[in-house]
C-alpha cells in the first residue's frame, strides 16, 4: 500500500514536470512571437516618429521622454551600450531635431541631451494615438485581467 502511494505521488509529480515543462516550453514560444511583433511594431512607430528614425534610437527617445535630461553616459549606463553607440544615436537624433543637447546644471563642462520642442510634439503624438489603440484593444478585457497582466509583466520584467 505504501508503495503503490509513493508510486503515485511519483506519477503526480511526474506529469506536474511535464505540465510545467510544456507551459514553460508555451511561454517562451509567445515571448518569441511578441518580442518579434514589438520590434515590428517599434519600426513602424519610430517611422511616424521621423521617416529616418530607426527603431533604437525611439527606445532612446523613450528612455529621454520618461527620465528627463540625461548625460551621454547615463544613457550608455541605462542601456548597455558602449559610449561609442550611444553618441552616433545622440548624434543622429540631434541632426533629426528631435533631441537637443543642453547645459548640465551640475557641470558647466557637460551636457546633457533632452527631447526638442519637435522631439517631444512628434513622441506625445504618438505614443497618444498607440495607447487609444491598445485602449480599444483591451475593451473586451476585463479590469482583473489587465491588472494581471500588468502584475505578471512587471515580474517578468524584473527577470530579464
């Protein structure tokens, strides 16, 4: 008797491996798909931005939009890129008229980078018209789905 429950605690235990295994296997298969429809959708975002921006430098412009006036370094620290990358997009999205380079208040010899008046119109504008589409998207969602959603994409987003 004791044996057949320890069998059957094994095959429990078992097919939970398994199950977890082939919804671990389903999670990384739809972070794949979103991952691949995000950079998709970063591309033609950044091009209703300005018709050269590429889809990094809106992650910059982003990153600007949300932190306020950064230095060249904090934006190089903040994304992991190297000092060299970082200047080339600064560069690039000064040249575009949609970032601009200012005084730093703390050290008169640096500067620090900040959405231009077209910078900060064109993103606004944008990132409007994107959230009243996801609003309409998620009509049908209810309010404890969303804030589920937002729960568990706040706990992945702190795992990667």
């Amino acid at each position: 008797m004791i044996e057949d429950e320890a069998r059957g605690s094994a095959g429990v235990v078992r097919e939970e491996g398994v199950d977890r295994r082939a919804a671990a296997e389903t999670v990384e298969r739809e972070l794949v798909m979103m991952f691949r429809r995000a950079r998709n959708l970063s591309t033609e975002v950044a091009a209703r931005v300005h018709p050269d921006l590429d889809p990094a430098s809106y992650s910059l412009l982003l990153m600007v939009d949300d932190a306020g006036p950064l230095r060249g370094m904090d934006v190089a620290d903040r994304t992991g890129l190297d000092k060299s990358t970082v200047s080339r997009q600064i560069a690039t999205l000064v040249d575009l008229n949609l970032l601009e380079r200012v005084p730093d208040p703390d050290d008169g010899r640096a500067r620090r980078i900040q959405l231009s008046d077209l910078g900060r119109e064109r993103l606004s504008k944008v990132r409007a018209e994107r959230r009243k589409h996801l609003h309409g998207e998620f009509a049908s969602w209810s309010t404890q789905d969303l804030k589920d959603l937002a729960r568990l994409l706040g706990k992945l987003n702190t795992m990667i």
